[in-house]
C-alpha cells in the first residue's frame, strides 16, 4: 500500500499543513464575510441584478465542471509536454508530500470556498474582473524560478474564473470550477511526484 511506503513521520507531517491552509483559507473567507456584513453586499452574486435572477443550477454546476475540467486538462498536458511544467509538479510534490484523498479533497473545499469568496465575492465587484484576477495570480507568486509557471497560470485562471463570476452572476460556476482543478491536480501531484525533487 502507498502508505506504506513513507517514512514514519511523512504521514504526520501532512496534517500541519493541512491545517494551516485551512485556517489561511477559513481567514480569507471570514473577512470576506465581514466585508459583506460592512457593505451590505452579497458575496454569493455579481450585482443586485445578479441577486433578482437567482441561480441555475444545473446550469452554473455544469459551467463550473467544464471549465475545472479543461483546465485540468491543460496543466496536466503542460507538465506532460515542457520541463517547466515537470520542474513545477516536481516541486509541488517536494512540498506536498503524499497528501491523502481527505487531505486533497478537503484542501480544495476550503481553498475554492475561501479564494472564491475572497477575491470574486468581494474583491471582484470593488476593484474589477481584471485587477482582483491580477491580484489572484499575485497572491500564488513563490520566489522560486520552478513556480513562476505556476504565477502566471493562477493569473489565466483567475481571470477565467472571474469571467465565470460575471457570466453567470454568482459564485458558484467559480467555486465548482476552482474545487476540480485543485481536487483533481493535488491528487495527480501526490500519486505521481509527491516527495520528488528537481529534473529527471
């Protein structure tokens, strides 16, 4: 079994950084709460409009799917395909570690939920669909060369998902979307390059 093939401490050492994104992310979404409770504004739709019309299920959920899955699609084809994008899944494994499916799984629950709220919910309507995505890719900058790729694709992304929040006027789309790129990414990372460090 995988697990048995990490070392004593690999397992346990998972659980504090499993517990400081959570709270990271539980952070971002109390101020983004907070923010909502100051302005009166909704964090769940784009504008007062967007409130009126409501939501479309079927509709945001499948948008969300989609779009999660193309870009799913093209991070694993750029780590396939560039030395960029294996020296980044490499060192996400080297940082990660062997995350489990909870672990992955819960990661992206409260990641989508608290960056979506954060810079969709209430960045998004103050400052704009361009800057709050700018400042989402800022936010994912890490001052290693091996991440860079890692910046400007949360840059693509943020605006992708931002769009999302436009078109269809609320958070879902945006929030289904963000929880299968990082489901579905962390877990390729900790199944194929958890604990791996450099080129081959």
């Amino acid at each position: 079994m995988a697990r048995d093939t990490r070392g004593p401490d690999e397992a346990a050492d998972r659980l504090p950084l499993v517990r400081m994104a959570s709270l990271f992310y539980g952070a971002m979404l109390a101020i983004a709460l907070l923010w909502a409770l100051w302005t009166g504004r909704s964090l769940l739709f784009a504008s007062s409009e967007a409130a009126l019309r409501g939501w479309a299920p079927l509709n945001d959920v499948g948008a969300g799917l989609l779009a999660g899955a193309v870009v799913v699609l093209i991070s694993r084809e750029f780590t396939r395909r560039t030395r960029a994008g294996d020296a980044l899944a490499r060192a996400f494994g080297e940082v990660l570690g062997r995350l489990s499916l909870a672990d992955c799984l819960l990661l992206a629950a409260w990641s989508s939920v608290g960056e979506e709220a954060f810079f969709r919910g209430a960045l998004q309507p103050l400052l704009g669909w361009v800057t709050a995505s700018l400042v989402f890719g800022l936010v994912h900058f890490v001052p290693r060369r091996e991440f860079l790729p890692w910046t400007g694709f949360a840059v693509l992304v943020g605006f992708l998902l931002g769009w999302l929040f436009e078109a269809t006027g609320n958070l879902v789309a945006p929030v289904v979307a963000h929880a299968v790129v990082n489901a579905l990414n962390l877990r390729f990372l900790a199944l194929h390059y958890a604990g791996e460090a450099g080129g081959r």
